[in-house]
C-alpha cells in the first residue's frame, strides 16, 4: 500500500460543532436556569456543566 492510498483510507478532520460564541450562549442561558431553581442537585449539574463549558471559550 501505498502513502497515498493510506491517506485516503483515514478520516478527515473532524469539524467543530460550537463555536466560542456558542459556548458564551450556553454559559449565560445555563446561568439564568441556575438563578432559578431550587434543586441543589440540578443546581449542581448545572454549575458542573457551566464550568465545564467555560473551559472552551
């Protein structure tokens, strides 16, 4: 086998599919949802992901 032909069998590159923006959106709507609810364990679900997401952007 050739360089070229093993090249062609690989996958590309994959795409992203958020952009920074999107992590900005994200963040912001889950801290509005985290202002208003009672359920320390969503609440804290909700923190996870907010940090989480704070990471990529």
């Amino acid at each position: 086998m050739t360089d070229t032909e093993t090249k062609q069998n690989e996958p590309g590159r994959a795409r992203a599919l958020l952009s920074t923006a999107d992590f900005k959106l994200l963040r912001t709507a889950l801290a509005s949802h985290a202002k208003t609810t009672d359920d320390r364990e969503e609440l804290a679900k909700i923190n996870a992901l907010h940090h989480r997401l704070g990471t990529y952007s």
